[in-house]
C-alpha cells in the first residue's frame, strides 16, 4: 500500500574517497510507521539517516518523499527533521528560543513564535522549563526540548540519531515508551538510529539491520526477530543460536532449544555455563564443531531437573523453529 | 608545627605564597608607589615628597589632556573595529572552513611567524614601504592609479592605525578560534535544520557563542593599544599624541610626579573599559 507520504531510497549510495559507507540501498518506508535503523558501530547506518536529513551530500542514488527527490536539498525544504544524538540545543538560547528558533529563522513575529513554542513544550510536557537554559536540565528534559524543537516544522518525517544513547538506563526505558507515544499521536513516520537491539525491538514496527554498507535485511519487527535471514542478523538480534548442521547454517531461538536424554536428540554436547537469571536460566553447551549453543530454560524447567557445569547434554527443537539462514 | 601544616588554608597560602610573592614585589608595588608619587610636588629641578592634587589639577584643567585621551580612545576604537573584523574572519576561516586538523594547526602557526621578530622592527619595516617615494607610491604612480605620492600613507593616523592593526589582531584571532573551536559542530547542522540560512546561522548562532573570545580579544587589543607609546610616536613621526606618549614625555623631562598621576588615570580609565566590557559578557567559562 502506497501512500504520499511514503520515503524512499533508491540505489543510496555515500562514498567517502575510495571508502564507501552506504553501497546501492534501496527501501521503501511506509508513512505513518515507526522504523529502526539497526546495525553495528560503521554499517552505514547514520550515514544513511544524515543524507535523509542532508547533513550528509548523497554521493549517488535518490532519495524521494512523496514522489519528490529530496536528495539534494536543504534540509529545512525536505519535510524531514532531525534530532541529534546530543540534541544539539543552542547553549546561548531558553527552552521557548530554541523550540522556537525556526520560526525566527522564518521571520515569525515574536508573540506567534512564543506560542507555537508553548504548544510544543505542552505536546512534550515541558511548559514549566519554558525559560532555562539548556544547561540547567536533566538529559531526558533535553531531549524532549530538541523533539520539540524538530517537531515545530511539522515535518512528515522525524529523524533520530541514536536519541536515547545519551541516557542513563532507567530512563532510556521511559523515554522510548514516550518516543513511541508521541508517534502515535503524531502518526508521522519515525526513522531511528540505533545499535541497541532491544531498543529496536521496543520501538520499531519496522527494522531494517545494516551490516557492511548494505541493508542485511529489513522487513516488520516480528518477522525479522523470527525469521533472521542471515548468521549476522540473527547473532545481531540476539536471543538466537547459528548452528552448522550437515543440511547447513540454521538459526533457532535459545528459547526452542529444549533439553533431551544425549542419544536422543538433534545435538549433543557438555555443558559450560549455567546462568540464573531470574524467571530463567541460561545454559550454554559446547556441541560438536567446537559450537557454543545457549539453551534458554524457564525455571520451573531448569530447577525440575537440574544440571551441572561438565554434564553431558542433549539438546532438541522442533522441526519448525529452525530457520535456513543464507550465506 | 606538624599541625599546622595539616591545616589546608595555611598550605594552601603556602602554595600560592610565589606568585603572591612576585605579584607583590612586581606589580602591586610599583602600582602603589606611582599612586604616591602621583601626589608629589614637582619645580624645575627638584621632586620633593608631599600630598599634594596640583598634579591631578593641572592633568584635569589642561585641555590637551582631554584631546590626548580623545586621540587615545579613538586609535583603540579604531584599532579595535579592524581587528575584530579581520581576526574574526580569520579565526572563523581556520575554524570552519579548514577541515583537517593539521592544516588548521599549520596555519595557525603561519599566523604567529610575524611574532617571531620585534615590534619594532616589524613597525619600522612599513616606513619604506609608506614613504613618499615608498614601495606603495611608487607601485601605485607606476599603474597609474595616483599622478603624486599620497602624503598620508606615512606619518599620519593611517600609519599609526595600521601599525596597530598588524601588531595586535593576532590577539584577536587566538581567543576567537580558540572559543570556535569549541563549538560543537552539531550545532550547525541543528541550525541548517531549522531552516537557518549561512548568515543567519552566523549571526543567531556563532557570534553568540564566540562572544567570550570575541571579549577576551577585545580586552587584549584595547589595553595594548591603550598603554603604547612607542607605536605612535614612530608611525605618526612625532606628530600625533595618545596618553602613553605623554607619560613618556614627562618622564624624559624627569617630571615624574606628572607623569605618575596621567598613568594613573590612565590606569583608572582602562580599568573602568575593561569593567563596563566584562558586564557585557561573562568570560568565567573560558578561564
């Protein structure tokens, strides 16, 4: 299903001397969803974001939003805006000039921009900071202030550089379920930056893992987690076991892999870990090929018959849960 | 005595004790002892000890003195204007413009090469260059563009400001890169998002922030040229006076106690610059 305001890439490429970040990447996001930029540090992923938002000159390929290139703009004529990983809010500027400053930019006189600034601090809750000074806020505050500032353009598509790596755990947590709040309400598209997998998971209707410069594999959150196409998505994911077996590489989830008499089961191997970890146990067996498999147990399972570091083990999944992955 | 050494005030003043030391010898005495002498009575030939304000009487009812501090005033003014224009389009061209940081470290270091020799000579070294039948008239006669040497190349204002401008914006530079280069480049690009134009990103966004530097540079050349004698005098060819040639005239003519209360004043009047700028902006942050 197309709609105007859908953003897509096509053939992206950014080269930086012989070195390229971004090599051909076509995808097509769909208006309205949340979607996650995933993949190590130096995938090409913020490159990706930065030419979208055009910090970034594109070195081939388009970009179109809404059947629009969008390429070679300035930023501010894209429809997109961009939140940056350490919210770039202006030192010298309160929270009112800075939600502000575009419209200043604009010419806006002063009384309109004050309360266009005010509906925004409202929409992320931040009317009471309305006169400090950046730096006289907590990390989560500031982050509210630059979506607010990004948001004033009324772009159709926000940008987020790694919006939440700049928080401490508690409240990345809290702000990633007001992130996808406000994307609701707004029901814009999000495209997020991230290498934190959880995170994606979180957040994304949508995840697309790079890997290398190029897109490894992109589809809904869902289907992506359960059915990893590659070794490197599914280890990126996590939660998944890549296991050589004579038919090939397969992915199974640590929470399919079930214990079994050794004999008679697909696996078997001598146990080298146990973990306790709450509601689970994680229990890593090294199996045949020097492969480390981890086995994720409830523990009710695990505690129903306990293992030990050096037993020999037999481990089984249903025909279903493997997955092929390509090479 | 162990103890009292424990105590951190008393080895904190003990730290500090050096520099309290020479700063005292150095600078707070020799201030003093002008103040004192400033209130001296002074004849032909003899200084004599008293407490007297027939120095400060005769500075304030001379006329001269109010067009000297004008003069003063008005070459900083000036001195001032070009520099920061020059120094901040500098500073702004090394920091933004030169992406790699050697080659901003290379030319940062050309700009500091002038250093390597005396005031003086570099200020003298523009007197051939000025003259009547100096490098620039004659290059300026041989295109055509003047029929006669232009008389105020030399010894006239013009010389003394462009003395001043050569000698000092480097002050300016240095603090106004220095406060660049800590902007954070994110910044920009937010200001580009927002629709902010090159001018306006200048103007809303870098001016304000380089503000510190721009005070500290300003601090710099407003007190160099405030306090110098020696630039005047050569490149106005003894024709223009500021306030340090005043002293030094009266020190030439052993009249110290005169020569003791303009410094003084002056002192006062630049101390009195430098508050009314730090109340503009604070520069704490860039200390």
């Amino acid at each position: 299903m197309r709609s105007d305001l859908d953003l897509e890439l096509v053939s992206l490429t950014k080269r930086y001397g012989d070195t390229t970040a971004v090599d051909a990447i076509n995808h097509l996001f769909h208006a309205g969803t949340y979607a996650c930029l995933l993949g190590p540090s130096g995938c090409g992923k913020s490159s990706t974001l930065r030419m979208l938002a055009g910090h970034e000159t594109v070195s081939d390929g388009n970009v179109l939003l809404g059947g629009r290139d969008i390429g070679r703009l300035p930023p501010a004529k894209r429809g997109t805006a961009m939140m940056f990983q350490s919210y770039a809010l202006f030192p010298h500027l309160n929270v009112t000039e800075n939600v502000g400053f575009s419209l200043k930019m604009k010419g806006t006189d002063p009384d309109k921009r004050r309360k266009a600034a005010m509906e925004m601090l409202e929409l992320v809750d931040m009317t009471h900071l309305a006169d400090r000074l950046p730096d006289q806020l907590s990390g989560g505050q500031q982050q509210r202030v630059a979506l607010a500032r990004a948001l004033i353009t009324r772009p159709q598509v926000l940008l987020l550089d790694e919006p939440l790596s700049a928080l401490d755990p508690f409240l990345r947590v809290r702000m990633r379920s007001e992130l996808r709040k406000l994307q609701k309400e707004l029901g814009i598209s999000f495209i997020h930056v991230t290498h934190g997998q959880d995170e994606a998971l979180a957040l994304a209707d949508e995840i697309v893992v790079m890997n290398n410069a190029v897109i490894e594999q992109a589809g809904p959150t869902r289907d992506v987690f359960d059915r990893p196409a590659t070794a490197f998505v599914a280890q990126f994911l996590g939660s998944h076991n890549v296991i050589s077996l004579a038919e090939g590489k397969v992915a199974v989830r640590s929470d399919e892999l079930r214990l079994a008499t050794p004999g008679a089961a697909k696996l078997e191997g001598r146990i080298i870990t146990v973990e306790y970890q709450g509601t689970h146990v994680a229990l890593t067996a090294k199996v045949a090929g020097d492969q480390e498999v981890t086995a994720l147990l409830t523990d009710k399972d695990f505690f129903g018959a306990p293992k030990d570091v050096g037993e020999a083990v037999g481990l089984d999944w249903d025909g279903t849960a493997a997955h092929p992955l390509r090479a | 005595m162990s103890e009292l050494f424990k105590n951190r005030h008393v080895t904190g003043w003990l730290m500090a004790s050096p520099l309290v030391l020479v700063l005292s010898v150095f600078l707070v005495m020799p201030i003093i002892m002008i103040a004192i002498v400033s209130f001296w009575g002074a004849t032909e030939w003899s200084i004599y000890p008293a407490f007297q304000f027939d120095n400060y009487a005769f500075l304030f009812g001379s006329d001269v003195t109010y067009r000297v501090f004008f003069n003063t005033f008005k070459y900083a003014f000036i001195t001032w204007v070009f520099c920061l224009g020059i120094g901040f389009t500098a500073a702004y061209f090394l920091a933004f413009h030169v992406r790699s940081l050697t080659w901003q470290v290379a030319l940062f270091l050309l700009c500091t090469i002038p250093f390597w020799t005396s005031n003086i000579i570099r200020m003298i070294s523009w007197i051939p260059f000025l003259g009547r039948n100096g490098l620039a008239n004659s290059t300026l006669m041989s295109w055509g563009v003047i029929d006669e040497p232009l008389e105020w190349l030399l010894f006239s204002d013009f010389s003394v400001i462009l003395a001043f401008v050569h000698l000092y914006t480097l002050f300016m530079v240095v603090p106004i890169f220095n406060t660049m280069m800590r902007i954070d480049r994110s910044l920009i690009e937010a200001a580009a998002d927002n629709g902010a134009s090159g001018w306006q990103t200048l103007w809303h966004v870098i001016v304000p922030l380089t503000k510190p530097g721009i005070m500290i540079g300003t601090i710099f050349v407003v007190t160099l040229v405030m306090g110098d004698f020696i630039t005047v005098r050569f490149m106005s060819g003894s024709q223009s006076a500021n306030v340090g040639r005043l002293i030094s005239n009266d020190i030439s003519l052993l009249q110290y106690p005169s020569a003791s209360a303009t410094a003084v004043v002056l002192l006062v009047t630049v101390l009195l610059v430098i508050g009314i700028l730090l109340r503009f902006v604070d520069i704490r942050k860039e200390l």
